[in-house]
C-alpha cells in the first residue's frame, strides 16, 4: 500500500545548511579581515616612525661625531659636513688621503671649506686632513664621502693649500 498519492506534486526540500556555515565562517572572515587591517595600519605607522627617527639619529650622530673631532682640530665653521664611512679599503687603494685608513673609520668632508678629515672613531685620533678639490671624481679615484669632490693625497700639515 502506498500512501503518496501520485498525482500531487512532490516539494523538494532544500537541505539545512547548518549553523557553522551561516554563522562561525562569516565570523572568521570578518575577524581576520579585521586583524589584516589592523596589522596593517600598525606597521605603517612603525614604518613612518622609523623614517622619522632615521633623520634625527643621522643628525645627532653627525653633531656627536663633529664634536668629538672638534676636541682634537679646529673645525670650519658655518657648515654641516658630510659624513661617510670608510667599508671598503680596497676602492680607496692608491689614494694618499687614505692611506693608513681602516675599515670603520670617519671622513667629514666641508664642501665651502674645501677640507676633508680622515677620523678613527676607536682611536680617536685624527688620522689625515687635506683640501679638496672641485674637479669631478674619476673612476679610479672616487671617494666614499663624496662623488663630486676628490680628497688630494697630500696632507695640509707639509702642503700649501692649492
């Protein structure tokens, strides 16, 4: 005996979608959206902060170093030099100004005064001074502090300023 009677419509039901679907996903999606633009205005911020703190750590770094050479030489006055690093030794090879320089060491370059200092921070010594030229650097005789200025090889103590 069959009870359906055949001549009704059959009402196909839609199956349930279950409550993790409607509810837990949406929720998680939202949640790691949420956690993906906090992170994200967080590191902006970070990133912001640490170029703004970069210009600031330069500048006292350049003070603190032109104090500490200006115990042991007068400096010229009237202008901020330019500070470099000596890295390579090898690219400096033939060059008299950096002749006794080690890996570490400081060039302060004054552009109006023409003068460039070789300093050995762990030492803390002066450890050459010569003018400057204003003839472009070549290939072979660039310097670390400045590509538009080469440093002469001979020291200002025992030469006359050109």
């Amino acid at each position: 005996m069959n009870f359906i009677d055949e001549n009704q419509p059959q009402v196909l039901r839609e199956p349930k979608k279950s409550k993790f679907l409607k509810v837990v996903v949406p929720t998680i999606v939202f949640l790691l959206l949420l956690a993906s633009v906090g992170a994200a205005v967080y590191f902006y911020k970070e990133v912001d902060t640490l170029k703004k703190n970069a210009n600031n750590t330069s500048q006292s770094d350049t003070t603190a170093l032109v104090n500490a050479v200006g115990k042991l030489i007068l400096l010229p006055t009237g202008e901020t030099p330019t500070v470099a690093t000596v890295s390579d030794l090898s690219a400096l090879q033939g060059q008299a100004f950096f002749a006794n320089a080690k890996v570490g060491d400081k060039v302060l370059v004054y552009q109006k005064a023409k003068t460039a200092f070789l300093y050995d921070p762990a030492q803390n010594k002066i450890i050459n001074v010569s003018p400057i030229s204003d003839q472009p650097a070549t290939a072979n005789s660039s310097t670390t502090a400045n590509s538009q200025s080469q440093v002469s090889g001979s020291s200002t103590k025992n030469s006359p300023k050109n």
